[in-house]
C-alpha cells in the first residue's frame, strides 16, 4: 500500500515566513501542502488566496491542495489554475445543485478535483460523484478555523466512503489532526491527511510528520 500523504495546513504557519516554512515542510518529508482559502461567507473567517497561491508556485514545487471554502466556487476555478494550485477542492453545501458541471469545470482546467463535505453532511450526498473527482476531503472540524478538536463522529464517514470509492481516490481528512487522531484515520481507510496546527506548532516538523503514521 502506497504510503498516506500528508499536507500540512500552512493556515498555522508564520505568514510573514511562508517561503521558508514551505521550505521547512518539504525537509520534513511533506509532498502536499493544504492552502486554506476563506472567504468571510462559507465560513466565517478569512484567510488566503490567488496571490498568495501565485508566491507560494514561485517558492515551491510542492503540490499545491487548495480547499476552497467559498461560495460560487466555478468562478474561481481559473484564477487559482492559473496561480498555480494543482488540486483544488470545493464544498459540496456551496454548490450541491451543481457540483457535477463544478468538477468537470476544474478538470477541462487540467488540475485534479477534490469535493469536501463537512461535518452535517451526510456522505452518502456526493456518492454519485465518486467517479468523477480525484478526492474526496471528509471534514472533522466545522471549516472556518485551524486548532479545533477533532470531531469523531466525522470521522464515521470515512467508511461509507471508502466502501463507494474507485480504486486511487484520495481519501483526506481535515481538522483536529494530531498523532493519535490520525491513526483513527488511517485504520478507518483515509489515505491522506491534513495537518495544521499539530505540525506548525511543533519545534520539530519532521517529527512530527513522522508520528502521523
Ligand atoms: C479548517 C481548515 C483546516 C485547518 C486545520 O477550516 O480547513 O485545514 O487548517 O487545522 P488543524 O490541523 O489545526 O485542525
Ligand atoms: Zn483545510
């Protein structure tokens, strides 16, 4: 089995250093990094967005996962293409009427689609989209915030989704994610996992990498 990818949550490093935590992260064993983008509506907190995927393509060639916690995602699909995201996943709730013609719009973009629910949505929503992403981001916190405790129940939904799941989708959990949480994870058939605050307020990243797995 292929190893789990771990994306830290730069939303918990220092911002005013984002080139050399970056840097940090990819020393420590990271391949992903998660760019939590907010925009005062979905969620109620605001946070990132294009220039700053723009700087961060400059400064990395890591894969750039970009969760989009927004409304209206379609319309920015080509700008966080064009800045450099690699993956970009949307929330369901935004657009659930929707959400079919919002992946194949991210995907004639020629980067890889990522749908997330989060922690009211039932799983059972987005099986009918199984087929058409290339992850599926199950949240175990309400989005909004990095530092929250881990939702267990959530992380209930992780089975259902693997049950439904094409062989090479990328199971990712977001949210409360620390050495022990993660494990819960993983046995329960996550292959990737977000971590914000457990890594960035480590003195050690690549320890604290490691103890993920
Ligand atoms: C929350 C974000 C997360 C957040 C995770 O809305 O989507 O990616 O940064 O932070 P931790 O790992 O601290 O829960
Ligand atoms: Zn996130």
């Amino acid at each position: 089995m292929n190893r789990v990818i771990i994306s830290p949550s730069i939303l918990s490093a220092d911002f005013a250093n984002l080139s050399r935590e970056v840097s940090a992260i990819k020393e420590a064993g990271a391949q992903w990094v998660h760019v939590d983008v907010m925009d005062g509506h979905f969620v109620p907190n605001i946070t990132i967005g294009i220039p700053v995927v723009q700087s961060l393509r400059k400064a990395t060639d890591l894969i750039l996962d970009t969760h989009l916690m927004i409304e209206n995602p379609e319309k920015f699909i080509k700008p966080f293409v064009k800045a450099g995201s690699d993956i970009l996943t949307f929330h369901y709730e935004a657009c659930a009427d929707r959400a079919g013609e919002v992946i194949d719009l991210i995907k004639s973009e020629g980067v890889k689609a990522g749908i997330s629910i989060k922690p009211k949505t039932d799983p059972r929503e987005i099986i009918p989209f199984l087929n058409k992403v290339d992850l599926v981001l199950v949240m175990t916190v309400e989005p909004g915030f990095g530092g929250q405790e881990f939702m267990h129940e959530c992380a209930m939904k992780i089975p259902v989704i693997k049950e439904n799941a094409p062989d090479g989708l990328v199971i990712q959990v977001d949210g409360g994610i620390n050495n022990l949480t993660s494990k819960i994870c993983t046995s329960l058939g996550a292959n990737s996992l977000v971590a914000g605050s457990y890594i960035f307020k480590n003195s050690d990243y690549k320890k604290a990498i490691e103890s993920l797995f």
